[in-house]
C-alpha cells in the first residue's frame, strides 16, 4: 500500500516553466535524487528486463522497455496494450517502488494535478541515436489524469506537438532530472523524441533513462 510520505524537502529549488495550457516543466526536479530513483529502476530491470519490443508493423523499437506498477505497456504483432502480467517472464509486473509513486503524485502536484494516481510507469531506456516517433498515449482509456514524465542520464529533445499530428513539433531540450507533466486539454498531445546524441553521464553511462507514469482504466 502505498503512502503520502514526502521525500522532497518542499522548498528545494524549482523551476517552473508553462510550455502550454497543460504543459508543464519542471526543472531540476528530481536531480539531487535521481540516484535513488535510478537504483529503483534498476531494481525493477532485474525483475522484468528491459526489452526492444516489436510493434504491429513488425518494426522493432529503437528504445528498450520494460515496467512497474499494476499494469505494464506492451506491443507486438497483434497490438498495442496494457498487460498485468510481463509477457517475457509470465509474472506479475514489480509493484511500483515507493520512491517513484510518491515521484510521480509529487511531480503532478506541483504541475497543477493534484490527485494524480499512477498505476503504470513505463520505464524507457535510450541509447545513442535511439528516438520516439510522434505518437498520442491512449492506451490509458482514461483522460482524466496527467501523464508525468522523468528523465535521468543523457539529455535528450522532446517533441512538443499539438492535438495535431500535421503540426510541427516544437524541440524542448531536456537535462537530467527533469519532469514533464502534461494533462487536461494537452492530455492527448502528440509528443515523441528526437534521435539521442551520444555521451556518457556518470549515472546512467551512455543511456537516457525515461520513467513515464500514467493511470490506466481498470477493465470493466
């Protein structure tokens, strides 16, 4: 069960900028922390690997996933879902770790979301030129909540689109720590990453590490 505990003093230096109606970034947010946010994920990569999954098309993906929470994202030839269950190992997905859950509730809160409650992070891991083609999330089949997303490791360009996937994205730098939450009339926004430049941070090595939280509708 998880808990309300703060694991963030409430006056660590924030920087808040409105990218949009919805769209809120959140500088620096979880830096100072982000080694025990990354010492959760790969708590969960030893339970459920990560993995490049296959889309309908047969493409494989570029990124590595894999997830935490009561349902974990998944693809492959015959679509795109959210299973209880890791296809790869036969288990239940890892609860999702304390650390993150309250990460995520906190991170919404103070994007103007205050009753975000996450029961699926999709843990992405890119390497280099590794990207995230313009998509909607709409697998949640509920709209109501926030999608909230950290990055750790390698910065990377997000692609900031419109309800419109005929727009041109905008290109929003993102650094190590930072988190992304967009919600309300921006919930659908079509969004992707831009092919990751190679590097090396002295967390992640030569990896970006992207934890996307979301809630997901309980099947009728």
């Amino acid at each position: 069960m998880h808990s309300d505990n703060k694991l963030w003093p409430e006056s660590h230096d924030l920087t808040k900028e409105s990218l949009a109606e919805g769209v809120m970034l959140l500088r620096a947010f979880c830096r100072e922390d982000a080694p025990l946010i990354y010492s959760a994920v790969q708590k969960v990569d030893s339970v459920s690997p990560f993995r490049q999954m296959i889309v309908p098309s047969g493409h494989t993906m570029s990124v590595a996933m894999t997830n935490t929470g009561t349902f974990g994202w998944t693809t492959d030839r015959q679509g795109y879902r959210y299973t209880t269950v890791d296809p790869a190992t036969g288990q239940p997905w890892l609860q999702m770790p304390e650390i993150l859950f309250s990460l995520a509730r906190r991170a919404a809160e103070a994007a103007h979301f205050p009753h975000f409650v996450p029961n699926s992070c999709l843990i992405n891991r890119y390497s280099t030129r590794a990207r995230l083609s313009l998509h909607q999330d709409k697998n949640e089949e509920d709209y109501t909540q926030p999608i909230v997303s950290v990055s750790l490791g390698l910065p990377a360009t997000f692609l900031l689109g419109t309800l419109r996937r005929s727009e041109t994205p905008r290109r929003i730098r993102i650094e190590h720590g930072d988190v992304l939450v967009w919600g309300g009339p921006a919930r659908l926004i079509f969004h992707g990453v831009a092919p990751i430049a190679a590097g090396t941070h002295p967390l992640t090595g030569a990896f970006r590490i992207n934890l996307t939280f979301r809630h997901v509708a309980e099947p009728h």
